[in-house]
C-alpha cells in the first residue's frame, strides 16, 4: 500500500522537465486493499547490488534515463543489470492509462524530451550493449502516439552502437493513424507489442486497450515488413482458464507473430489487481511445449519470464530457428 501513496521524488526527472512531487498511483489511491498471496518458493531472485549492476546504474543515471526495469519492478532487475542489459523507457516516466497491474506511475506526462533518444543511443554504446530492447509509457496525448520518437530513438541507437540490434516494445497507437506505419518504417529488428492477458480480463487489467486491435497491430506489422520479427507476451495467475491462454495463441498464430513470451504476475501493491494463483513450472513448461507445437519460432514460458529477460540471447535463437524452418 505504502507505494501508491509515495511522493516521487527521484532527481533524474530534472532532466525531462517532469513534475518533481506527485503520487504515484493517484488512481488506485481509494481502491480497497487486495490480498497479497505468499510467494512460491520457485519465485525467488538474487537482490541486485554487485558491482556490474553498480556500473550499469551509474551510466543509466548519468544519462538521466528511465529503465523499465526500475519503474516496473522487475524481479530480475539484479540479473539483467549484472550483465549491463537494461532496458530502457522512452518517452518519460508518467502513462496517460491506468492499467491494474502496472507499477509505472500515471498521470499526465511531461512534454518529450528531444535531447532523450540521443542520450539513449549514447548509453547502449557505453553498455556495450549487442541487443538493446527500448519501450515506451503510453502517450495517449501524442497526435502520434509517440511513433517519431521511437524512429528518432531507433536511429540514434543505430548512429552510436551500429553493430547492435534492436527490440522495440510499444504501445497500441490506438486511434494513432499512420503511427504504427511510421516504426515498422524504421525497420527494428523486433518488434514486440504485449497483449498482456486474455480477452476476457481487458476490463479490468487493461481497461485502456482493446484486444483485437492488438492483434491486429502484430498481424499489420508482418503485412508491411515480413523480414521483421514479431512478438507478444502475456502474464498468467489473473484469473484467466487454460483453454483462453491457448485460445490466445492460436489468436496470435493467426497474425502470424513468431515469439511468445509467458510470465507470472506479481502484485506490485495492495491497491494493484490481485494474484489469483501462482502457476507452477510445470504448468508453464506445459504452456511451452503447446505454443511450440503451435508453430511459434520461440515461446519462453517460466514464473520470472519477461517480455525482455534474455532478450539478445533470445534474438539469436530467433534467427537460428528461422533459417532452420526455411
């Protein structure tokens, strides 16, 4: 509970111009507290704190960017830094929706930061970085969404670290038109678009978005570039049946996406949707095995997977598996 009503003070946000005092979560402040179930002992992750990961602050710090990893709680947070793979997210820190699950602050966003997809590109160099992943807030207040700003990004990544690949993770662009034209244009490596849940718990999880649309957003995607990977993850543990997660593949089958990515929900608060159930490894290794008889290129299924936990490693299993099937 304590965490909705925090007042952020985080000096990063200097540079952008944001708002240096507000609550997190202003929207979820009068929601009742929801249970908090005791976690399994198959969740359990190393606190960040080495050295590498010490490194991998600083630069992200200096840069004064925000990481997705941070704002959204990531469990492997220690993992991924150790390795100096963060993952970025462009576009500021505030969304323009209110999601049940997300632990990213809403409210009204910061006008963009010009200055923000040079200094990206800038910090992918200095990491090292080979597979860089960058996702954005929703910017519902953008005529376009905030689609030129993932071009500018994507270039300037590509005019500081030329070697490296690159995995974008973007919103709807609902009632965004020519938006989702504009990315794929810029040509990433990956384009990944989270449905998030089953089409029966958008309501309340994902209140702001439409399922179909999403499908229809990773389908459009291979219609204007085939040579482009796609991919979609989902959480499970928020209610939703078996037969509406393998149902939700074949929905994505059908729009042809390559990458399926399956994780377990955390609660990031009291006042955030609640844990149903915690999935047991072997029921995702299961979901794994399923997908992949689907015709998915690759499906990552486990308690602590994330939409971009493993994610250069996984690129390049992408690309094997393409040449083999072709």
């Amino acid at each position: 509970m304590a965490v909705v009503f925090d007042i952020d003070k985080d000096p990063r946000r200097a540079l952008t111009g944001a708002t240096q005092e507000k609550a997190r979560h202003p929207e979820k402040a009068h929601r009742p507290d929801t249970p908090v179930l005791r976690k399994p002992d198959w969740i359990r992750v190393k606190a960040p704190g080495s050295p590498r990961w010490a490194e991998t602050n600083r630069i992200v710090k200096q840069h004064g960017l925000v990481t997705v990893c941070e704002e959204a709680g990531c469990p492997n947070i220690g993992e991924c830094w150790e390795k100096k793979h963060a993952t970025f997210m462009i576009m500021g820190d505030t969304c323009t929706r209110a999601c049940s699950f997300c632990n990213v602050r809403t409210g009204l966003p910061a006008p963009l930061d010009t200055g923000e997809p040079g200094r990206v590109g800038d910090a992918v160099a200095r990491l090292g970085l080979s597979h860089v992943v960058i996702t954005s807030v929703d910017r519902d207040d953008l005529a376009d969404g905030g689609a030129r700003h993932f071009v500018q990004t994507i270039e300037a990544i590509r005019a500081a670290a030329p070697g490296a690949t690159i995995e974008i993770l973007t919103p709807d662009f609902l009632r965004k038109e020519g938006a989702l034209e504009r990315v794929v244009a810029a040509r990433p490596d990956v384009f990944n678009h989270n449905l998030e849940t089953v089409p029966s718990k958008y309501l309340k999880v994902r209140p702001g978005a439409r399922y179909f649309h999403s499908i229809r957003l990773l389908q459009r995607v291979k219609e204007l570039d085939a040579t482009i990977f796609t991919k979609s993850g989902i959480m499970v543990g928020l209610g939703e049946s078996r037969e509406e997660v393998l149902q939700l593949m074949d929905d994505l089958r059908s729009a042809d996406v390559d990458f399926l990515t399956i994780g377990q929900y955390l609660q990031p608060t009291r006042k955030h949707h609640a844990v149903m159930n915690f999935v047991t490894p072997e029921e995702f290794k299961s979901y794994e095995t399923i997908a992949g008889a689907k015709g998915f290129l690759l499906v990552s299924a486990s308690p602590l997977t994330r939409s971009s936990h493993h994610a250069g490693d996984d690129f390049a299993r992408l690309r094997t598996a393409r040449l083999a099937r072709l």
